[in-house]
C-alpha cells in the first residue's frame, strides 16, 4: 500500500497522502494490516479536515463486553495511544468478514478523530458519517456502518452479560503509525 501513497509536507510533520489516481476504495480492500487501514484513515481525515498527528501507537486488549454493547476502542485523552478491544475484532474477521476492514477504518477514523482534540462524541460520530461518505459514497460497507452500527454488530452484542476480562494486557501493534516514524531515532 506505501506504494500508492506520497509524503506531503503538512506543517512540521509529514504524512502519507493518497496518490489522485487511486481511490480510497482500493487502498482500503488491498490493505493487509490494521497499519495499513491506519494510512487509509489519516489520508480520508486530511482529504476531509486538513488535520494530521503523528506519533500514534495502537494497543489490542480484551475490553470485555456491556449488556447495552461492546467497546470498540477508546483513546486516553492527552495520550499518544488508542486502545482496540481485540475481541469483537477477531470475531468479525470469522463471523462477517466482509465488514473486516470497514469496521477497523471506521473504529480507527472516530479514534483519531479523538486524537485530533475532537472530543464531543456526537460531533465526531457526525463527522466519521461525512468523511467516510466523502472518500467512500453512500453505497460502501465503512458508510453502513457508520450510518448505523447496531445493524451490523447486533450479533457481537450479549445482552444480559457483563463481564470484564481476567487479563487486560494491551499488546502493541509494531509498526502502527508509519507516516512518523522517520521522526523518531
């Protein structure tokens, strides 16, 4: 995937920016790790937004389950690092795999919309709908899905059952955010 996109300048940093002649499309469904569905989602928020951080690290642990839903990642404000619940992730690529990489961009794209400072819930919710309707239309699964979780998560959801995991290890993901990593030494 690094081969479709260029750096660009964006004030002091550098990010990667999808090539024109690409479509976002493309480089969701060819992306092989969640780093490269990462790429996806700051490439669409600096095609939407003009808005970029660096520096960002991705952590999977098992955040459990609620009888009203599951968690599928949150950002420690002031932090450099999102946290994805690894469970419905893993169920997803056996159970719907599908929706594998549109679940991950949208889970990713409200994260780092966090990241960015943007911090009212309803308002970044609103806003992953218009990104991913900009770089993906109407008809693409990451829209449905942004439009309306409930109706593809329903089965990832026990009602009646809360329960917290025994081991909430967080496992880095190597590699995560590559577009900064020039800058580290």
């Amino acid at each position: 995937m690094t081969n479709n996109l260029e750096k660009v300048k964006t004030g002091n940093t550098e990010t990667e920016k999808l090539h024109t002649g690409t479509s976002f499309h493309t480089h969701l469904e060819t992306a092989k790790t969640l780093a490269d569905i990462f790429e996806v989602v700051k490439a669409a928020v600096w095609e939407s937004r003009r808005k970029s951080r660096g520096g960002l690290m991705l952590g999977l642990a098992n955040l459990g389950n609620h009888p009203q839903g599951f968690f599928g990642a949150f950002y420690p404000v002031g932090s450099n690092v999102i946290v994805m619940n690894k469970i419905p992730l893993e169920r997803i690529k056996e159970t719907r795999p599908e929706i594998y990489k549109p679940y991950i961009f949208h889970v990713l794209l409200h994260e780092y919309l966090h990241t960015l400072g943007y911090l009212d819930e309803s308002g970044v919710r609103k806003m992953v709908l218009e990104i991913t309707r900009d770089v993906f239309g109407d008809e693409h699964l990451a829209t449905g899905i942004a439009k309306d979780t409930t109706h593809f998560f329903h089965n990832l959801v026990y009602p009646g059952a809360a329960w917290q995991p025994d081991d909430m290890r967080m496992e880095l993901v190597p590699g995560f955010d590559r577009g900064s990593t020039s800058y580290i030494g």
